[in-house]
C-alpha cells in the first residue's frame, strides 16, 4: 500500500509504497533535498531528514568516477545599487554580491523557435506546448474552440515566437534558431 508522497517538478506526487521511493533515490529522481511526507508525519521534510528514508542515501554507490573538478572562475561583482533614504540622501542600497556563475553559461535547449512558430500558427496552442508552456498552449486550445478569441491569440503568439520574441522554452533552456 503507498504511503509516500513527494514534491517534484510537477508537485505533489504519490502515494507511493517504500520500495517505489528507494527506486526513485535510486534513480536520481528524489534527491537529499526532495520534501517528502507520510501518513503520521506532521508536516514535510527533506528526504535525508527522515530517518527512514535516509538509510536508502547512505546505500547509494557512484555510478561513475567523480566528475572533474570545477575550473576557477572570477567572481563577477555587480555594481552597488543607489537609492533615496527618507531624508532625501544619496545613499548606496546594498553591498555588491558576487556571481560564480559565468553570464555565458545558458543551456540550449532541444527545441526548435521555428517549428514551435510553425505548429502555433497551424493548431493553435500546440507551439506553446512544444515549448514546454503547457498551461499556456491548452488554455489557447481551449479558448479556440469556445469561441475564436484563443485563434487570434494563438496567431499572434505564432509570429512573435518565429520573429525571435521568445528566447527561452518552458524549462529556462535558450531556443534553438
């Protein structure tokens, strides 16, 4: 009988018996950060938390050799931000705060601008979808058949996805040309 829930990428997921999550840790899938709960629990905790779920981490062996180390990277400092107090000062708003990230490192995605405006264009909310906008591309779909308004918004949206308006699909990946 399932008796685990977790939250994942798409919420709240479960039940599920204790082996289907020992698979599931096993697969990457929850992770040591992962909020879990069950039936007697009071409220969600991270999964290494849980002092029987945490033996399962401990049993993990490397599937591989360690990735290499990371290469040193500068830390970029943005500029201080400047602001008005109440007095009507220049005053400086907050410290700079370094980045490790390099601004270069964006993920491409495996989804292409063109076809996503292609598909908008021909069945409308398909392209968002494509995309990874789901919510976006069914409420065109059902906005279409109840009345013609999601049709216009879906042509509109198919040009501005073939002239270059979105640069990112639904998961934060940069679109291919």
């Amino acid at each position: 009988m399932g008796e685990w829930y977790y939250i994942g990428h798409y919420g709240q997921l479960g039940p599920l018996t204790k082996d289907q999550v020992d698979e599931l840790i096993q697969g990457g899938v929850i992770v040591r950060e992962t909020y879990v709960w069950r039936n007697g629990m009071t409220d969600w905790v991270r999964a290494d938390a849980s002092t029987e779920l945490a033996l399962s981490f401990h049993v993990l062996s490397p599937a591989g050799p360690p990735p290499p180390p990371l290469a040193q990277t500068t830390p970029v400092i943005s500029p201080p931000s400047y602001g008005t107090d109440y007095s009507g000062q220049t005053t400086q708003m907050a410290a700079a705060q370094p980045s490790y990230f390099p601004r270069s490192a964006t993920v491409k995605s495996d989804r292409s601008k063109t076809a996503a405006g292609i598909l908008q264009l021909v069945i409308p909310g398909v392209g968002r979808i494509y995309m990874g906008y789901a919510a976006i591309g069914v409420l065109q779909l059902v906005l279409t058949l109840c009345g013609g308004i999601g049709w216009i918004w879906s042509v509109i949206d198919g040009i501005v996805i073939l002239g270059g308006g979105v640069k990112m699909d639904g998961y934060g990946r940069q679109m291919q040309d």
